[in-house]
C-alpha cells in the first residue's frame, strides 16, 4: 500500500504556485494549476480530485476513456484536458470526455475537430501548441507559423481558441527555458492584438521549471510526479 499523501503533496504545490505568483508580482488566482494524472490508476486519480485538483491533464484517449465513468459521476466532476497528441480516429472519443484540447498543431486537426463540434452542436475550448523550444522530439508548430494557425484556428467553427501551450527547453539554464517562455507569450500577446480576444490562456510550466514559466506569464502549469507520486 503507498504511502504517499496526495492530499498533502497537492497542497505543497498550490503554495508552490501561489508563492511564484507573488515573486512575480501577480494574484495566485491568475495560475491554474492542472495535474498530470496521465499513467496514474483510477483510485489515484480519484484521490486526486477528492484532494481539490479541479483540472486533470492526460496524455491518451484510452485513458481518458478508462477514467471518465469514475469521473463524470462525481459531484463535481474535473475538467480534463488532453496535453498529447490527438489522431483523428481517436477525436470523437476525446470529444465526448475533454473540456480542452492544448495539443492543436495543424490546420489539419483544427478542422476536423471544428467540423465534428459543428455536428455535435457544440463548442470545444482548445489551446495551439508551438515548439518553442524547436527541440525536434517536441510537438507544434513553429512560432515562425504559430500566428497564422492560432488565427486560422480562432476563426475555425466549433472551436474556441483560448491560448497557447508550449513544452518548455529541457535544460537547467534558465535564461534558455524562459527566452522560450516569454516568445510563446508575446506570441500570445500578438495573437490577441490581432483580433482573437479570449485566446489569453498560457499554458507552460511543470514541476521543474513552474516558476520559471509563472515568472513569463503563464496561466496554467501542468504537474504530475509531484502531487500524484512516483508512477510505475
């Protein structure tokens, strides 16, 4: 039986991400803190909310899929967000579960997600992820190409474009993870001037660089190991 006190190591990390704020002159209320319970049990992850995480992140359909029936009964059931990648014969399963897509790269994507919003009568809150980094394992777009997409997206039906999201520099260099950070938020910044109002969310940060990314703007940051516990 684990030890590990989620309950306890979640609240460890909203100081963590309230402190950062305040270092950075900002409200703890302008930073969501999301929870990566990707390749975490059903149990865990209901500990997890029943700890107060309001936001889930997951990297797969399928899992989202296994976890949504023990999810979507609660009181108040979390948003969940999908922060991998999203095949096309995997969008109608996702769109029954997610609350927000950050994974939109392509054009591509964006329209067939918007056309199966359209069918279903509804609209979904998606975010464009650009490779800031330029890291080749890393996924999105350029940010030579982000704007065109984040426009091309806002004005996609069925779509509402809240933001961007990024992966930050694997590096332990500061002023490298942050020159990323702070290009993806004047990309944001652009992006908004240029017409699309409520695309201000900035999602980037995890648990090793959060304030890092808090310190550049960012809206939402994304943790995992450190609230939920070793996986595996």
């Amino acid at each position: 039986m684990s030890t590990w006190d989620i309950a306890a190591a979640l609240a460890r990390q909203v100081d963590r991400v309230a402190a950062a704020a305040e270092a950075a002159g900002r409200a703890a209320d302008e930073v969501t803190l999301a929870v990566a319970t990707k390749s975490v049990d059903v149990a865990r992850t209901l500990e997890t909310v029943a700890a107060g995480a309001r936001v889930l992140c997951e990297s797969r359909v399928q899992e989202i899929v296994a976890k949504a029936p023990a999810l979507e009964v609660l009181d108040a059931p979390p948003q969940v967000h999908l922060i991998g990648p999203l095949q096309s014969n995997k969008i109608n399963a996702a769109l029954r579960h997610v609350a927000c897509v950050e994974t939109v790269h392509t054009t591509s994507l964006a329209a067939a997600l918007g056309a199966r919003c359209v069918r279903d009568g509804r609209t979904l809150d998606v975010l464009v992820q650009v490779n800031v980094s330029g890291e080749p394992q890393k996924s999105g777009v350029s940010p030579d190409e982000a704007l065109d997409l984040a426009l091309e997206v806002a004005a996609t039906d069925g779509l509402r474009l809240r933001g961007l999201m990024t992966i930050g520099r694997n590096s332990p260099v500061e002023a490298e993870v942050r020159a990323g950070y702070a290009r993806l938020r004047a990309l944001r910044d652009e992006v908004v001037a240029q017409g699309a109002q409520g695309a201000t969310e900035l999602s980037m940060g995890m648990s090793g660089d959060l304030e890092w990314a808090v310190a550049e703007g960012a809206t939402i940051v994304r943790v995992g190991t450190a609230i939920v516990g070793p996986r595996g």
